[in-house]
C-alpha cells in the first residue's frame, strides 16, 4: 500500500495547479460538507497560538452568500493571537455592489488613520477580490493582503458560483462595477493561498500567474473550509506570522 502523504504544511507552491475549467460536481458536492462548521463558527473557541499580533488591525472579508458570522472563527483566533480583528460589517455578501465596497473602502481608510497602522486585508473567495481591488486604490492604508481561494485570476467563469453570481447582480461576473482588474497585483505585499480540494473555485484561479502575487500558498482544505477549518486558520495564522514577524 503506498502510503498517503501528511496536511500540506503552508510555504511556496513547488508546482502550479493544472489550468481546467471548473471543479468536477462531486468535489463541489463535497463542499457542504463544511457548511456545519461555518454555520458554528461564532460558539467554537478561537484556535490559540503564542499572540504576534501587537494590535495591529485586520480587515476580514467573507465570501459570496456569506457574512461575518462565517468568518467568526478566524477573527476570533486573529484576536487571541493579538490582533485587532473586524469584519466587513455589510451583512450577506451578495455581489460587488458599488455602495458597499465605497463604505468597505471607507472603513479601509478610517481604521487606517484612527489605528496609525496600515490594516491586514484576509479576504475569502468572493472578498479576496475586494480585498485587492482596495489594496489597489489605497496602498498606503494596507500592509499585507491574503486571500483564501479567490477566484482573482483567469476566467471568471472556471467556477460553480458564477451563474448564482449572474443571477442575483445587474452584471455579468466577468464585469464587475469598477475599473480595477483583481489580477493585477496591488503594489504591497500579496499571498495567494489555494487548494487542490477546492470544489468552487478552479485552483489555478485562486493561485494566480506569476507576479500576481508574491507569495502562493497550497492548503489542504475544502473551499468552504479555508476560513472554517480549524487547521486552515491556524495556516492562515503562521502564514502571518512568517509575514509579519
């Protein structure tokens, strides 16, 4: 029997994931599997590791069809482990809605000024590409952007989420209400973390091309569990401290 190989631990990839179009229906299918551990997030006890943080602010932003509450887990392990962790505070990620992301953007630039830090943006799926959408426009109010199985790169199409993505905005998921292209890497620290497991997101998507990011990181995770997963947040956990120091 050959034996199975161990959890990817988080470093550079060594290979690119293949370029396919959207991942096969019974990994997508396995995705809801997860949906237990997201829809407890906000009762399960943060995961702790030696703090790092120093205070300093993070952003989280959820992914499509979800809100705060998903992503309750990973921000409450960023505050255990000394970070000032918030949400996206704009209920159900629906869609790029221009008044939500200029009142993200907002609050981008206040947390920057009132903190006197630049802010960490962690966005999952459909919030990683928000999150380099504003690292874009603001540079100077962002220290690190980390994204969780966006689909930032490629075709907007090499996924299962676009035609509920189509069906709910007044426009076409390849034609987002602003100007900027999320594949371009924003001018500040970026990492790509991605996975072979992903059932939503074609992994080449998540991962990028060279010199969209600067760091690309392969998990072992579900989609729905990059944010979730108690292993995937203490990933995202070490990829910050290796980040940040």
């Amino acid at each position: 029997m050959v034996p199975r190989p161990g959890p990817a631990k988080p470093g550079r990839t060594k290979t690119q994931p293949a370029r396919t179009g959207a991942p096969p229906r019974w990994r997508w299918a396995l995705e809801f599997l997860a949906l237990p551990k997201i829809h407890a997030a906000p009762l399960r006890a943060p995961v702790t590791v030696p703090e790092f943080g120093r205070g300093r602010p993070v952003i989280v932003i959820p992914g499509m069809m979800s809100a705060d509450r998903a992503t309750a887990l990973l921000r409450h392990s960023l505050e255990a482990a000394g970070f000032a962790a918030q949400g996206w505070g704009e209920g159900m990620n629906t869609g790029a809605r221009p008044a939500e992301i200029a009142r993200l953007e907002q609050r981008l630039c206040d947390l920057a000024a009132r903190s006197g830090e630049k802010v960490v943006l962690i966005g999952w799926s459909l919030g990683g590409l928000y999150a380099r959408v504003l690292a874009q426009r603001h540079p100077e109010a962002c220290r690190l952007v980390l994204t969780l199985g966006s689909p930032f790169s490629g075709d907007r199409r090499a996924n299962n989420a676009w035609r509920l993505y189509e069906a709910i905005n007044d426009h076409k998921v390849d034609a987002p209400p602003f100007a900027e292209d999320p594949g371009v890497k924003p001018p500040l620290r970026t990492v790509a973390v991605w996975s072979k497991r992903d059932g939503i997101v074609a992994p080449h998507c998540a991962a990028g091309e060279a010199g969209q990011s600067d760091r690309v990181i392969e998990v072992p995770y579900k989609h729905f569990e990059l944010a979730s997963a108690r292993g995937a947040v203490r990933a995202v956990l070490e990829i910050l401290r290796e980040e940040l120091g």
